[in-house]
C-alpha cells in the first residue's frame, strides 16, 4: 500500500530533531577537541564518528515521528507518544552541555541513564502505534548503552 508523502509535516520533522543536535553542538564549542584531551575507555571511536552517528540517529528519529504524527493511532495515543518524544529531545539536548561544556562526567552519567529510559518508552510508545516507527529507534537505543559506557569510561579514568 502507497502512501503520499506530506512533505510539510516530513521536514518539520526531521528538521526539529538536526536542529536540536546543531544547537547542543553550538553550545558546547569544540567538543570533539575537548574530548580528544580526556582518557577514554577501550573501544572509543574516532572523534568523527560521533558527528556522523547522532546525525544518522537524529535523521532516523524524525522519521519515525513523522511516521506517529500520521498514524492512524487515536489523537491521545499519538499525543502521548509525542510528548515523550519532545522530552527526550530536550533530555539528549542537555546532555552534551553536562557532559562537554561542564564536563560533568558523573553527572552526564546519570543524564544519560534518565535519556535511555525515555528513549526505551518512547520506543514502545511508537512501536504501538507503528511498527516502522519503532524499528527506527532501535539504532538510537543500540547506541545509547554505548555513549553510556564511553560516559562511564570518561568518568572514571578521568
């Protein structure tokens, strides 16, 4: 079954959530320089990849809230899934700033945690309502147990 594709509410979309990355980025300047300078643990990835893997994620992100924005999902569902959206975003908007501009790493830490949980009820909440939607988290909630244990490394080597 073909769907049209409303091209005013797909930008929008996948705009809300690069925007939101831009601006973390923004704030905290040079991070990627800065987090060159501290230890890391073992597996830690070129300072390119993180660029390159939160716009992949943010991209795959406004997808699926686009795809619960236009469910046939009743008005309340999809409002509530949302909602958790947004909150999350505000949540993965904070983190950089704790963990980079304050370097914070104890408190990213636990940021981080609270980020993870959101994410995994966001995950349900749009994988009930689509299963495409869903899917479209998952990298987002493969990588985060990751960024968790660089944090973690980050805060006890450094």
């Amino acid at each position: 079954m073909k769907h049209e594709i409303k091209w005013r509410l797909l930008i929008p979309a996948v705009l809300l959530p690069l925007a939101v990355g831009g601006l973390a980025a923004l704030l905290t300047g040079s991070a990627m320089e800065s987090y060159s300078l501290v230890e890391t643990p073992p597996m830690s990835p070129p300072g390119w990849v993180f660029p390159v893997a939160w716009t992949v994620l943010y991209i795959l992100m406004g997808l699926a809230s686009y795809l619960v924005a236009l469910s046939p999902a009743s008005r309340d569902r999809r409002e509530r899934a949302l909602s958790i959206y947004a909150l999350q975003l505000a949540v993965n908007f904070a983190w950089p700033v704790i963990f980079f501009k304050l370097s914070a790493y104890g408190a990213a830490f636990f940021w981080l945690l609270l980020l993870l949980a959101l994410v995994l009820f966001t995950q349900l909440l749009f994988r009930h309502i689509s299963s495409t939607a869903g899917k479209l988290l998952l990298p987002y909630l493969l990588w985060l147990p990751f960024a968790l244990y660089l944090n973690l490394g980050v805060w006890l080597l450094n």
